[in-house]
C-alpha cells in the first residue's frame, strides 16, 4: 500500500470512527424524539378524554360522570332525579376535580394503588348490596331492585385477579371506606329510603363514566382485552346502558315521595360523595408511600421492551443524559445502545467498517 495512502488513513480513522458512532448516537436521539412526540400526542389525548369525560357530566349525580338523560319536556324541577342532579352538582364537580380522579382519567394509575382501589369498591359494594337485599320489598326502595346491577361478585373476580385466591387474607378495609360502609350499613337499618341516594350514586356512574375508566385502565395497566382486572365495569346483564340509566331515574322518579324526604335524599347524597372523596384522599395519601413507576395511558413509561422498569436501560434516555454533557453517561449510552435491537444492528455497522477499514490499512 503506498505510504500517501497509509498516512491519509492514519489521518482520517479518527473521523471515521467519529462519523460511525455520530450515526449510532443520531439514531437514538432519533428514536428520542420519536418516544417524547408519542409521550406527548398520549398525554394530549389523555387530557381531551379527561376534558369530554367532564363535559358528559351534566350535573346528573353518581359517580365520576353521567350523560344520557330524559328528555326534558317529561321532567319537573320536583323529580328526584332533578333535585338529586341539582342538590349534587357542587360536590359532583370537587369529587371530579380530587388528584386521585384526575390522574385516573389522565391515564397515571400505579397498579398498587388500582387494587387498593378495587379493596375499597369491595366493601363499599359488599355493605350496600347487603342492605339492598335487605330491603328490597321495602316500599320505598323495591322499584329500584335490579340484581344485574350488583357489584360485589365482579369485583370478587378482580381482587381474585390481582392478589390470587387467598386475597380476602391479604386485604382490609380502610378507614375511610370503614365510615362509608357504616354509614351505609346504618340507613339500610334505620332509615332504608336514603339507601336510594347511594344506590344512585354509584351504580349510575358506574354504568357513565365507569365505562371510560375501564378503557384508561386496560391501557394504563396494560390489563388483558378479555376483561381481567376490570370485570367491575362490565354489567353482563345490561345490553343499553343509556336506556337502562332512563329507566332506573324514571323508577324513582315514581316514588311516591314528599319533598321533605327528597330533601333527606339530596343530603345522603352529598354526603356519598363526601365519603368517595374522603376515600380518594385516602388512596392519594397511600399513595406517596408506594415506590412503583407511573404508567401513562396507551404508552408504557419505561417498563416494557426488556428493560425491566429500569430507565438506566433505556437508550433513549442515555443518549439523552450524554448529550446534556454528563460524562458518566456517555458509557450508560454505549450500553444501553447494546441492548436495544437498533443499536445492535448499528454496532454490527460499525465493527464490519472498521475491520474493513483495518484490512485496508494492513494491505
């Protein structure tokens, strides 16, 4: 090999190299970009569900929202599902706006935190349809006796799900959900009529707003299509749910009620979702003490493609961190690089043009 050339390879093996691992390190910065724009595009979304998720509440009680509702030419300001939807509205819209129930709707529920979530539903569940059948041939109650409403043996399946079989060992009833379901227990016994005001309140949201949490959370928690871990949202027994919702405000709306009592109802009422945001304060407060990654709706955040909920891993990231000037960094991204299908291909690149470039030289 002539002795020009030789020099002029010594001279520009270093930019070279330098234009090999400038490729590899574009790549992941690429792919970068990509990942934030994806991480972006899902929070938006997020945002625009948890946007219309409100926008459906029309100020119809239960739960977290409820659209569909009669027509207003077959209702009076004197329906209870009127006075329900009016008395409750102030409180409706702070359950709506807890921390725990905006970031369920954005998509960022730890799974720890779902189950302990699901562990309150239980017992919530549990009390008032135990009260329920109690009461249900009781004047006041009986028209609104649907069994296919229940919820306590779906979310049996879910803790089932979560923990295994043994779960009624590993769980217990918080204090907050202790008060509710007391509560509860105490109107079935005393006073049956105000179980109405919280029948009203769950199981029509439920049959609302449960409907787009259960989306959030399949994605969130990357829960299985077949229903596993969200068999609470899923009423079997009921083919419309907006027909059935009409069907269940026109029920009480027939009971034959004076305004004194709907006056109590209202205020049993108010006082459900008191208790649900005492719950959700609760859950916010657990919380802060459980270390788990946060999973963003639709878009894994750092736990899945092999890296093991280990960010150190993830070759975005490390090119991320070297490019912002941090040393210790550089070799995390050489790697992370590694690890990562392109990286490898890029790495198989760039070892076969230095051999050549080698072979060249010794020529």
């Amino acid at each position: 090999m002539p002795i020009a050339s030789i020099v002029f390879f010594r001279k520009k093996a270093p930019l070279l190299l330098w234009i090999c691992w400038t490729t590899v390190y574009a790549s992941c910065q690429t792919r970068l970009a990509k990942s934030v724009c994806l991480s972006d595009r899902t929070k938006l979304s997020a945002e625009k569900m948890e946007d219309s998720v409100k926008a459906e509440s029309v100020a119809d009680g239960g739960g977290l929202v409820n659209a569909e509702r009669e027509p207003e030419d077959t209702l009076s300001p004197t329906d209870l599902s009127e006075l329900l939807a009016a008395g409750t509205k102030e409180v409706h819209e702070k359950a709506e706006n807890t921390q725990f129930v905006k970031d369920f709707l954005r998509g960022r529920i730890r799974k720890e935190l779902f189950k302990l979530g699901d562990v309150a539903l239980y017992y919530t569940y549990e009390a008032m349809e135990e009260e329920i059948e109690r009461n249900k041939d009781h004047p006041d109650f009986s028209p609104l006796y649907f069994p296919e409403l229940n919820r306590r043996d779906a979310l049996s399946r879910d803790l089932d799900y979560f923990y295994g079989e043994d779960w009624r060992e590993r769980v217990s009833c918080s204090p907050a959900t202790q008060r509710y379901v007391e509560r509860i227990h105490q109107v079935g016994q005393e006073e049956p009529v105000l179980l109405v005001a919280h029948a009203y309140t769950r199981y029509m949201g439920d049959l609302s707003g449960g409907q787009v949490l259960k989306k959030v959370a399949q994605r969130a928690l990357k829960l299985p299509s077949t229903g596993e871990g969200v068999y609470f949202y899923q009423f079997d027994g009921i083919h419309s749910a907006k027909a059935f919702k009409q069907l269940y405000r026109s029920r009480m709306n027939e009971l034959e009620l004076d305004m004194a009592t709907k006056d109590r109802l209202v205020a049993e009422a108010v006082l459900a979702f008191q208790f649900n945001m005492e719950v959700f304060d609760e859950l916010e407060e657990m919380g802060k003490d459980i270390q788990e990654e946060v999973m963003d709706a639709g878009m894994p955040v750092h736990g899945a493609h092999g890296t093991g909920g280990d960010i150190n891993k993830c070759p975005y990231y490390a090119a991320q961190m070297a490019a912002s000037g941090g040393s210790a960094y550089v070799g995390q991204l050489a790697m992370a690089v590694l690890r990562h299908p392109t990286g490898q291909v890029l790495f198989a690149a760039w070892v076969a043009a230095l051999a050549g470039l080698a072979a060249w030289y010794f020529m």
